[in-house]
C-alpha cells in the first residue's frame, strides 16, 4: 500500500515523485510523476482514473473500458506467434538441426518476439496514440536499479523455493538449447535472455497483456492470470517434464515482475527486474556448468 505525503499541489514544483492524497479526492491516492498529476489512483488497489484536460493514451481509455476486442486481439498475437515458432523449430529439427540449437534457439524467439511486438504495435497504433513510450509506459528512472534489484531478488528466492519442492535440479540444465557450452552459445543465451527477453516479453506480458486484464478481472486477479500466461510460454524453454517445472518456478517471477508494473506503473521497472532475474539465472547455469567441467 503507498505511503500518504503532502499534497504536491500546494508543495514545489520539486516535489519528488511518489503516492500522494488525491487532490480530486476521486480515490485516496493519486501518483504525482514529478511534474504532473498522472492517471493512476490507488485506494485498495491501483487504477487508471482518467483526469479531463490532460495527454493520455486511448488504448488507456479502452483498457478502463475492459473492451473484448482488445483481449481477443491479445490473445491471438501470442498463440499465432508461439505456434509459427514452435513450427519453425520442428521444421529446423526435420531438417536435422542445419545450424545447431543455437540457431533453433534464435529462429523460435524471434519468431515469437516479433509476433508479441507486432501485436503491440498494431494495438498501439489502432487504439492509442502510436507511441509504444507512451502507451505502455516504456519510461526509466534512476530508481528503477533499485527496485529491479529488490524485486530480481524477491524473485529469485521465491522461484528457488518452488525449486525445491518440485525438483532438485534446474531443468535447464537438461535442455539442449541452454545445455551447450561454447562461446557462440554462451553469446546466444544472453542475448536472449538478457536483452531480448527483458524488453518483449515485459512490453507484451505486463504493458499490453496485464493491463487489459487488470481492468478486466481486478489487480490481483489481472497480475495472477497473466504471470500464468507468462509461465505457461516458457514451457518450451525445457524438453518433456522439465519444461513444465521450469514454467512453474518461473511463475513466481512472472507474480513479482507484474507486481512491480502495477505499484510503479511503467515498464521501466519491470524490465530492469526482468533483466537482472534472467542474469542471475544465467550466472547460476554458468557456475553449475563450471564447476562440472562444461565451462568455456
């Protein structure tokens, strides 16, 4: 729950950013960026309260207004995606692996991320402003080092405990894709995980996904559903039972990284945790691989 302040209203212009009471006295707290009121109020749960007279995104007014067209749209930029990459995949396998796992690696997440940033796209610019900034709230502050920190960390605990109970050991370390060792795969698997992954998956997962879902279902329910969502995408990460352990201990991540979207309202946040997540787990998969003697 945020923390009450003084009413930047009558305070300087200099006011930090933060929750403030709600000069509107709409909801008990409204988010102060800096310089201007924002859309987004909080009583016992973070909404988009429109305010008249100032910029906004109309893909915000269609998420407050929990259009159906929008989820459909949703929903098929991810399935089509997932499935032409999982069909590009077992095509490459049919045709016995020409360029290696790294290169079935590549061809499945670039299918699928420029499916999820096309799909954005096209909602971006048929019901907002045609800004991606603008309407998913891509903006970064120094704090969000911080707070993606925190929340890198709170994931990493909770997906390691979930870890435990289901399994002794990362299935990625069974996968052909993450399993490999030499230095063109090492590039790979950061590029994709570190820098890709970061950027799509948060723009779609929690700036397009969740936000309709929020206004749909309610924030516990909206953040619930879509880290599900998330989770589920990963099964393809791990071959057989392995994927779906690994989708499991991803959820808890995915509940943290769309927590941290909802409490800050920008993806700025949640990229940079997503970001250091993801490296963490690539510096734990090289120290296991290091010290059994598959390092490079």
């Amino acid at each position: 729950m945020p923390s009450p302040g003084t009413d930047p209203a009558a305070a300087p212009a200099e006011a930090p950013p933060g929750w403030y009471d709600d000069p509107y006295r709409r909801y008990r707290y409204r988010w102060w960026d800096g310089q201007a009121w924002t859309d987004y109020a909080w009583t016992t749960a973070t909404a988009i309260d429109l305010l008249p007279g100032t910029r906004r995104s109309e893909l915000e007014r269609t998420f407050h207004g929990g259009g159906a067209r929008l989820f459909g749209i949703a929903v098929v930029g991810l399935v089509i995606p997932f499935g032409l990459g999982v069909s590009a995949v077992a095509i490459d396998g049919y045709l016995g692996r020409p360029g290696g796992y790294d290169v079935a690696n590549l061809l499945f997440e670039l299918v699928l991320w420029s499916g999820l940033f096309l799909t954005c796209r096209y909602v971006s610019r048929a019901y907002g402003t045609g800004s991606l900034r603008w309407d998913y709230q891509v903006r970064f502050r120094p704090e969000d080092v911080l707070v993606g920190l925190a929340g890198a960390l709170a994931a990493r605990v909770l997906s390691s405990f979930v870890q435990l109970l289901i399994t002794h050991q990362d299935p990625l370390l069974n996968s052909p894709l993450y399993g490999q060792v030499s230095l063109v795969d090492w590039v790979v698997l950061v590029g994709t995980t570190c820098v890709g992954a970061p950027l799509f998956e948060e723009l779609y997962f929690r700036g397009l996904l969740q936000g309709i879902l929020v206004e749909r279902i309610g924030a516990v329910a909206g953040v619930l559903a879509t880290s599900v969502v998330f989770a589920a995408a990963h099964v393809f990460n791990a071959p057989g039972t392995a994927g779906v352990e690994y989708a499991a201990i991803v959820l808890p991540a995915g509940i943290v990284l769309g927590r941290i979207k909802l409490h800050y309202g920008r993806l700025g946040s949640s990229m940079t945790a997503h970001f250091l997540y993801n490296f963490g787990v690539v510096a734990l998969l090289a120290y296991d691989l290091h010290r059994g003697g598959g390092g490079f």
